[in-house]
C-alpha cells in the first residue's frame, strides 16, 4: 500500500495520521521529491478518470495560463499533472491495485473495512 502526496499538504498530514493510528503498513511517495511520471498518471486515469484525480479548486490550477486551462482533456490533463504535480488532488492511496483519491475518515474507514 502506498500513499502518493505532499508532505505540506494538510490533507495528505491528516491522511498519514489516520493510517499510523490505524497501524496501517504504508509506504509513502513524494509528488516533489519522489516525482511523478505520465506512465503512473496514465494508469491512475484508467482506474478512476482524469476528472477525479485533476483538482480545478487547487492553487496550481488557477496559476495555470489560460491556453494551459482551456480544452481539457484526458491527454491533455495527464501531461499538466506530470509537470504540476499538485494539480493531483491528494492524497492518492494505492492498495490492492485500488485508488482513493482525497481523505476522509469515514471513507477510509469504509474502504479498509470492505
């Protein structure tokens, strides 16, 4: 199991937290120290869509040109993501070649419960 975030990320923090409360085993991989490729972001798209793992709310976004905001589409998504890692919404858990994309006690809860 792998958790994918980054380490100043509120959320990604909360998300740590659960899983070592939860003594949960995972292994954790920094979007800017770690990197990340279109190859992984590739995958993830197939699994969960691109809609779900692109954050429009996020910082990064709005920093982004227009030209870089105006027709989004997969192809497009995956190649911004790969060069603007936190446009990724985090934190991304990978468990059982299964993702869950964000963090909320209750979900993960659920999710490790199933």
């Amino acid at each position: 199991m792998t958790l994918f975030g980054i380490k100043n990320c509120d959320t990604v923090r909360k998300a740590r937290k659960w899983l070592a409360q939860h003594h949960l085993n995972v292994s954790y991989h920094d979007f800017r120290e770690d990197g990340l490729t279109e190859e992984r972001l590739t995958e993830w798209v197939a699994m969960v869509g691109w809609e779900a793992l692109f954050n429009k709310r996020s910082t990064s976004f709005r920093n982004l040109t227009d030209a870089e905001k105006s027709d989004l589409n997969e192809a497009k998504a995956i190649t911004l993501m790969a060069c603007y890692p936190t446009l990724v919404k985090r934190p991304v858990l990978l468990k059982d070649g299964h993702l869950h994309i964000g963090f909320k006690a209750p979900q993960y809860q659920a999710w490790f419960n199933q």
